[in-house]
C-alpha cells in the first residue's frame, strides 16, 4: 500500500469497515512511512467514543488543542462527522422549538374545542 492508498482508506479504517487484511496492509504501511504515521497518530489521538462527548467542543470550551485533535479525528471520521453534525442540528430543532411565538399572543382555540376539552375532563 502507498500513501494515496492509505488516505483511501483511513476514513473507513477509523469506522472498522475494512476487511483484516485490509486493515493489515494500512498498519503495516504506517509502520514504514513516517509521514502517514504521523497523521494517523494525530488523527487517532481520540477514539471515536471520546467524541461522543461533543458537549465542550459544542461551546466551543476546550482549550486549543483538544479542539485541534477533535478536528483532526473530525478529518478522517466521516462517522464522528456525522454525528457532530446530528447533534448541532438537534440542537438547533431544540433552541427554536423552545423559542415562543413571534407575537405575544398565544394561537386563537375554538370555543367548541374548549368545550370539548372541558367536557371531556368532566367525564374523567
């Protein structure tokens, strides 16, 4: 395998999708190249269940370079990127559902819908 084949394959190395001789050839060319080694030490310096915790990364709280190894990992982890992407925007669907209406005035309700509704708790 050569570097071209390594970062082809690194993405679906990090989410366990190769074979165990594809994953083989990728360890065994990190072992010879000093430069995928280097990358794939930076981009394996979190495991993907450690960016589960995407809270702080979230708020933009972590020191500088905790953020620089979650991006990097971010990089290769179509999965973890996935996720993050997930979790924003569940975020935001929270935030604006929350949010209260443009006007101040609640939504106008049929007296018979009232009366239904109260008839029917009256029933028990």
């Amino acid at each position: 395998m050569n570097c071209d084949g390594y970062m082809a394959h690194i993405s679906d190395f990090c989410e366990r999708k190769l074979s165990p001789e594809k994953v083989r050839e990728v360890e065994a060319h990190v072992a010879v190249c000093p430069s995928c080694a280097a990358f794939h030490r930076t981009a394996f310096e979190i495991t993907c269940r450690e960016v589960a915790e995407l809270y702080e990364y979230i708020e933009n709280t972590l020191p500088p370079e905790k953020r620089a190894i979650f991006e990097r990992h971010f990089a290769v982890c179509i999965e973890c990127k996935n996720y993050l992407e997930t979790y924003r925007a569940t975020m935001r669907m929270s935030a604006d559902a929350l949010k209260p209406p443009a006007n101040d005035e609640l939504p106008s309700v049929s007296e018979d819908f009232v009366r239904s509704i109260l008839h029917r708790r009256r029933q028990g």
